[in-house]
C-alpha cells in the first residue's frame, strides 16, 4: 500500500513536469531548468507526499480493522481421536 502511494507521487510528478513547457526558452540567458530536471525535483516530492498520505491511510485502516477483532480460545476434546494413516 505504501509503494502505491510513491507510485501514485511518481505518476503524479510525470504529468505535472511535462505537461508545462520547458522553462529554458522564457528564462533570460537560458537559465533555467529542463524538465527532465523539474521531473527529477517533483518526485522527490509527490513521492515523499504520496509515501505520508499512503502511510496515514494505511494507520487508519490498521486502526479499523483492529476495533473488529475477536479473542477466541481453543480446548482439545477427549474425545477426538485422530485417524492414523495406514489402517
């Protein structure tokens, strides 16, 4: 569930630096950064966000699930007698 949440950051940060332009060609004196470098900077990140909300939801349900269960116990009967192969 956790490396879910870092994928979902790393999709995340795809589509957000190559969806805007390349800022190279309005930086003055080509100053600024590629988006290979603005992808690089947005996974680190949404991966990291996307690592804290995964790990939250994944407390929650852990939580949750913990409050449905039930303590049983077992007792051996006198009265079973396991069947023996070979007979």
């Amino acid at each position: 569930m956790v490396i879910t949440g870092i994928f979902v950051g790393i999709v995340v940060a795809g589509i957000i630096a190559f969806s805007v332009p390349s800022s190279l060609e309005t930086a003055p004196l080509g100053q600024g950064i590629t988006q290979a470098q603005a992808f690089g900077y947005l996974v680190v990140i949404f991966g990291t966000a996307g690592l804290a909300v995964a790990s939250i939801i994944y407390l929650i349900m852990d939580r949750i699930s913990n409050r449905r269960i039930k303590e049983a116990t077992a007792e051996v009967s006198e009265e079973f007698e396991p069947e023996t192969k070979g007979k």
